[in-house]
C-alpha cells in the first residue's frame, strides 16, 4: 500500500515551509536553505515555484525552483526520509526547470557524502563547486590590525548600503550569486530579526568603502554559532591584510554573543582558505554544487 502523499503545487503555506526548515536544523544542526538566496529573506522572490507534499501535521518535504538558469533545493523532514519523497520532489523539480527552457539544473548538497549526495550520484549529477564551512572556539586568537590610513566602523556608525552594494559587485565579479546583490536584498536582509548593525563591520579609506564583514547569530542552533555571513575586499586594496583584520573584527564581535564562529570558503579561493587556517579555522563539513543536464526523460 503506498501511503506517500501527493506532491502539490502553489499554493505552499509559508508557514509550514518554515516549520518544516525548524525541524531539519534542530535534527541536522544546519539549514537546509543555507545556499538558496530566495529563503534567506521574507517570503521568496515570484519566479520561485513551490512544491509540497503534504503529511498528516504539516509537510512531509518541500521543493522549489528558481531562476532563469534554474537553481532547486528539496528538504524532507527527518522521520519521513528514505521513503521514496524526496525522489517525487527531485522529479518535479526537474520538471519545472524543463518547462523553463532550461537544459541544466543546478542544487547544492549540504555534506557531500550524505544520503542526499548518493541520490545526487544516482541521478548522474556533477559537482562543479564544493563550499567548505569552517569552524573556530572564540574568542580567536590575534589582534585587528589595520594599516595606517584605513578606519574600522560599523553600519551603526555609518550607514551607506549603496557603497556596500557597490564593493560587493566589484568583490564577486566572477560569482553571479554573490555579486547580483542590490540594495533591495541588503534593506530585506536589514530587516530579518537577526540583523545587528553593530555586527555589520566596514572598513574606510576616507570616503571608499574598502572591506566589510557582515556577521550573523544562528541562535536556532545547539550550541549556537557566529557567523562570518559575507566578507569581502575591494580588489583594488587587496594585499594590505584587510582580509585576515576584518575577520578578526568580525570573530571578535561574535565572541560577545557565542563562542563557536563559523563561515563557508569556495575551494577554489585557496588564499583565504590559507589565511582561515592561519587563524585557527578548522574543516567542519564540504558542500557540493551539483549540476543535472536535462535530457529527454530523466534527470541526467
């Protein structure tokens, strides 16, 4: 007897999208939108479309699609995995990125080794981006230090999201997904109840805006973990150690609220990774990005 529910499209209660995501990180320790940008602020963006299947209390899984060049992420609650759910989620997504045009899907994978990256290797995907997130006790090691003519302040001390919108396109050039940010996606992020503009810290040379740290409090966590949610440096400042003072100052506001920091490195940017080491930052968990190529009849 199958006793799977349906699959179901728009609408999906936001709500149970939530209480769903609660359940996976108080089960897994992580959020499983950790790398999908259209959950990270208020509702998501209306290219994104839904899919639920829909238990007994609240939602058994969840999957989504969004983009021009679809991105999807599948989330299924703890105690209804290995059932076959997250395989009718997978094929909707699929789905719906074919029905945009689209002749590739990309997913992140969070822990690449998990059930969940098996599934991936089942269905022919590729990986062609790992994520390492670091970890760290606090408070670290090392003092900030900036070069003379540089002036450490927070967004509390000066407010300028154009200049941060402007640093950040410049930074992540070569990253699409970072560097897209506009100021609409800064303001929503200033809006979630973890923002702390004391724990946005930037760096100024007169009036330039040369590095900043964007920090975050995962308090929904045990033990709860600080975050280095964005860090970047204007490539025309880069080799004044602005990287390693600003990480420093963004691992010494934390320390105030939690003693675990973490943050996530490309495994392509092995400088900072280099310089990560150097601070005391350990491997916790690597993150894939796999890509499916969507051929007639299947995911690969």
């Amino acid at each position: 007897m199958n006793d799977q529910p349906d699959v179901q499209t728009d609408p999906v209660a936001p709500s149970d999208v939530a209480a769903l995501r609660r359940l996976c990180i108080e089960h897994d320790g992580t959020d499983p939108f950790q790398h999908s940008p259209p959950f990270h602020t208020g509702a998501p963006a209306p290219d994104v479309r839904l899919f639920g299947m829909r238990g007994r209390v609240g939602l058994d899984g969840f999957g989504a699609v969004w983009g021009e060049q679809p991105r999807g992420v599948v989330c299924v609650a703890p105690d209804r995995r290995l059932l076959g759910l997250g395989g009718r989620l997978g094929e909707a997504v699929v789905r719906e990125a074919r029905a945009r045009g689209a002749s590739e899907l990309g997913a992140w994978v969070t822990g690449v080794g998990t059930a969940s990256d098996l599934f991936c290797d089942l269905w022919q995907g590729v990986v062609d981006r790992r994520l390492f997130k670091l970890w760290i006790d606090l408070p670290a090691p090392g003092d900030v230090t900036l070069t003379s003519g540089y002036e450490l302040r927070t967004f509390a001390d000066r407010e300028d999201v154009e200049a941060l919108v402007r640093l950040n396109a410049a930074a992540f050039a070569a990253h699409p997904d970072q560097g897209s940010m506009t100021v609409a996606d800064v303001r929503a992020r200033m809006r979630e109840p973890w923002f702390d503009p004391t724990g946005l810290l930037m760096a100024w040379r007169g009036d330039e805006l040369v590095a900043f740290c964007w920090t975050k409090v995962h308090a929904d966590v045990e033990p709860a973990e600080g975050e280095i949610h964005l860090i970047c440096t204007s490539p025309g400042h880069q080799g004044h150690g602005l990287g390693r003072a600003m990480t420093l100052a963004g691992l010494g506001h934390l320390a105030e609220s939690t003693g675990r920091g973490i943050l996530y490195v490309d495994e392509s940017n092995t400088g900072a990774r280099a310089m990560y080491r150097g601070i005391g930052f350990r491997v916790q968990r690597v993150d894939g990005h796999y890509r499916f190529r969507l051929g007639g009849g299947g995911a690969a």
